[in-house]
C-alpha cells in the first residue's frame, strides 16, 4: 500500500478528516452502491443511477451477496472487487481515485457486504455511512447506548437476555404494558412486537429462542403514544429534507415499507436540532433520524443508516416539496464536493516504529505528535550542505546519506531571538508505517540528539496518512 505524501494536508479530527480539494467535476467522481437487491428491486437505487447517468458520473452496482475483494500488487495500492455485477465482471480501483461508496442496509445484514465495506473503507474509499458508523446505528441497542451517553431523549429501553430476569427488565422500561420488543438489527418494522402482558412477553422470548441456535439479540422498550413520527435526513451534520409518517389503522408502527401514509413535512427548529444532535451521535454522515412527539416531549426512536427515498420531502433549505429523484440529486451534487469527504482513521500508538527506505534504515522509534503543526523530522548527524545536496547520518546510524534539498525547502523555527533563526534543509524520503509504505514523505534535518526518538512525525502526515493516535498505547503497528 502506497501514498505520495509530498503536499500533505491540515489535521481536522481524530476520527476522521476531510480534504480541502475544489469542487469535482462529475466525470471525475465514481461511485459504487453496496447492496443485495437485484435491479427494480430497490427505488433508491434505480433513482442514484437514473441521477448518475444524467450527471455522467459513473456508477457501479456491487452485488454484494456475490461479489469479492483482493488486492491485486505487492504494495496493496489496488484493490479489485471481483464478480462485481454478479456477471463476472471486475472493478479495480486504485488507492486515491475519487471514490465514494453508498451502502444500503444490506452491509448491516450480510456478512460478505460488510467484510467488502470494511475493505473499500480501509483502501481510502470515502464510505457514506462508514462501517464503523452502519454497525452503531442498525443495532438499536447500541444506539440507545449512545443516545443516553450523548443526552439525547428516547424511549427507555433495556436489553432482554433471558426471561428469568425479565423483571427486571420490564422494571427499567417503566413497568406498564402494554410494551414494545424488538429484534435490535430489524428494520422496516420488521421484528418489532407489541406485547400486552408478561405472559405474553415471556411466550414470544421463549418462542424467538426456542432455537438453541437463534443469535436474535432482543430489546424491551416503553410503548409512547403517538399519531405519526417524523423523519428527518440529516446530511454531515445539516438537516436537508423531511417527511412525516402516520400511524396506520390497527397498527401502533409507522413504517412506510408497511403502508404508512407518508407527506412532506416541515420540522420544527427543535426537532432540526434533535435529528442533528442524533446523527452526530452514532457518527453517520447521511441518515434519516426517526422522531417522535408523544405528552408534547420528542423523543429519538433510531437513526438509519441506509434511508430510502420512497416518499416526497420537504427541502429545508430551499423551503418546498421534493420528489425522492430530487431528494438523491440533492446527495449526489453534495458530495462532487471532496472537501467534504470523511474518511475512517487507522489508530496507532504515540510511539510506533519507522523504517526509511531509500536507502535502507530501521526500523527506527518515531513520535506522532498530533501537536506539531509544523514538518515530520528527522535527526541528522554530521550535516554538510553541498549546493542543492546534503550530506548526513541518521541519528544512531553510521551509513553517510547523500539527499537532494527541496527548493525552498528549508523550514524556520523561531528560537527565542527572532534574529536569529534555526533553518533545516528538507528533503524527501519513502518510509514504512506498520504494512503501509509512503512516497515521498518530507521531513527536515534537525538536531536531535538531546530526543529520546530520532523521528518525529507531525499532525499534517497523520492527517493524509487516516491515522489518529491513541496517547495511551504504544506500537499498536507492530513491528516494520
């Protein structure tokens, strides 16, 4: 695996960062759609390649139930996904390309879809949601988790793991039936039950686990009375569009899937700011926020990950009602933007071992440290400058390294005396971080024999690199 980190970038977080690049034309963009539906079987789907072709971007539908993933040379800079189209066909996409992955609910269902989520994630793909993020949000539990660490109001849930100590469990979600179980990873309201007696609770556990075998994780949840829910789409961190959902007759779900009438709707400025404030909670970078109002108090039921596009919306910025074609065209042309791309890091230790690689040295120990904003460096010993050329020793070797000087290259590093500044000489070096290799690192000639660790690598190399360091561990990279 190989980048070129010759004009790195500035740190944005730990978690994730995106690149200040301009405004993509669309032939420059491609995207890949993760999913198991075969063609006319999911709307959205049909509506982002209807809005693909139009914009002349390309598009790729991965049949993930049949597609596969390797990495085609030594330095793992290609990953291809065979039997793409499910007909044979296969895709190679080169570290860097202007990729972006949209995953459908089928990454949180199947198995095969999330092992190539996490491959097209970990090759540098801009994944809208990220792996990480799709797992949080599709199990309702974990969700719920994070709602109550993050003060965000939702119904109260416990998790059901046997039914001797469902007591105990009906006790956490208030004690009053009738009450709702749920299967944490259903959807569509799939899964979901609502149980008027502890009798009955206890029938329909034993029933769901009457297979020794079932993995069914269950969720007991108060029952809040309402007469719709709203959905509210959520876009990094600003809410686009809304509908809202009406309970059905003889039903207590509002889920579209199921026949709920559904119609644009205008949300308030609290419920804006409760949908963003959930979003922002399990991480997701586009998702629907499902809201409830019930004794005048809104309440967060879930986030999905994978919203669809069935229904008309109202547009919250341009204040009018949108088709579900004009609600994907409005995610398509965001996105042509990279400088909004989130990208998933790779956590390392504060100390990690190093090796150089032209010429050959190390591995050697290397500081990350996220709070030199200045350049990597690295120390040099018997330094002579010749014209455009430098000559030196790695702190700790004895093999003399000959390096040409960038133009401009030299860094100035204020020393107390602004009179009197400390200037390094820079030059280019391909380095080895655990099993990644990078191309053209720059780093200054310093003195650092006073240090304990020879190298010492800044915020904009671990912003280009994806990595975010954790200060509690050390050589989480292993060995190079």
């Amino acid at each position: 695996m190989e980048d070129n980190l010759s004009n790195p970038t500035t740190m944005i977080s730990f978690k994730n960062y995106s690149l200040n690049e301009e405004t993509l034309n669309p032939s420059e963009v491609k995207i890949v759609v993760l999913t198991a539906a075969e063609e006319d079987e999911e709307p959205t789907v049909n509506r982002l390649e209807a809005v693909c072709k139009k914009q002349n971007i390309k598009l790729y539908r991965i049949v993930s139930n049949k597609a596969y993933a390797s990495k085609k040379d030594e330095l793992k800079e290609i990953l291809v996904i065979h039997n793409y189209d499910g007909q044979g066909k296969t895709l190679e996409i080169k570290r860097g390309e202007n990729m972006v992955c949209i995953a459908r609910r089928t990454v949180a269902t199947s198995k095969n879809a999330a092992i190539l989520h996490s491959m097209l994630s970990d090759h540098g793909v801009f994944c809208i949601n990220s792996p990480e993020s799709v797992k949080t949000a599709s199990n309702k539990f974990s969700s719920y988790i994070n709602f109550v660490n993050d003060k965000v109001p939702t119904p109260k849930t416990c998790l059901v793991s046997d039914v001797e100590y469902i007591d105990k469990a009906i006790e956490e979600v208030g004690g009053k039936f009738p009450l709702v179980l749920k299967v944490t990873e259903g959807h569509g309201g799939k899964g979901v039950m609502k149980i008027d007696s502890r009798e009955s609770l206890v029938s329909v556990i034993q029933a769901i686990r009457g297979d020794d075998e079932s993995s069914a994780e269950l969720i007991l949840q108060e029952l809040k009375k309402i007469k719709d829910d709203r959905r509210i789409l959520v876009l990094n961190g600003k809410a686009i569009a809304a509908s809202k959902r009406k309970k059905m007759a003889g039903d207590f779900r509002t889920n579209v899937s199921l026949g709920s009438a559904v119609e644009a709707y205008n949300p308030t400025e609290e419920e804006i700011e409760l949908a963003i404030k959930a979003a922002k909670s399990v991480d997701c970078f586009y998702c629907g926020v499902d809201i409830i109002q019930s004794n005048g108090e809104l309440y967060v039921l879930e986030v999905n990950p994978s919203p669809g596009s069935k229904s008309s919306y109202f547009d919250i910025e341009k204040g009018k009602n949108i088709t579900g074609t004009e609600l994907i065209n409005k995610l398509v042309m965001y996105i042509l933007d990279k400088d909004t791309w989130m990208y998933q890091t790779k956590e390392v230790g504060v100390i990690e071992y190093m090796s150089f690689l032209n010429p050959s040295f190390g591995p050697m120990t290397a500081k990350m440290d996220t709070g030199n904003s200045a350049e990597n460096s690295v120390g040099a010993e018997n330094l002579k400058i010749k014209g455009n050329t430098a000559e030196f020793y790695i702190q700790g070797t004895d093999k003399k390294i000959t390096k040409e000087i960038l133009p401009k290259g030299s860094i100035v590093k204020r020393l107390g005396n602004k009179d009197n500044p400390d200037r390094r000489p820079a030059v280019l070096f391909d380095i080895k971080l655990g099993d990644r290799i990078y191309k053209n690192v720059k780093f200054s000639l310093a003195n650092r024999n006073n240090m304990k660790h020879p190298v010492l690598m800044c915020a904009k190399f671990m912003c280009i690199a994806k990595l975010s360091v954790n200060p509690n561990k050390e050589f989480a990279c292993g060995t190079t």
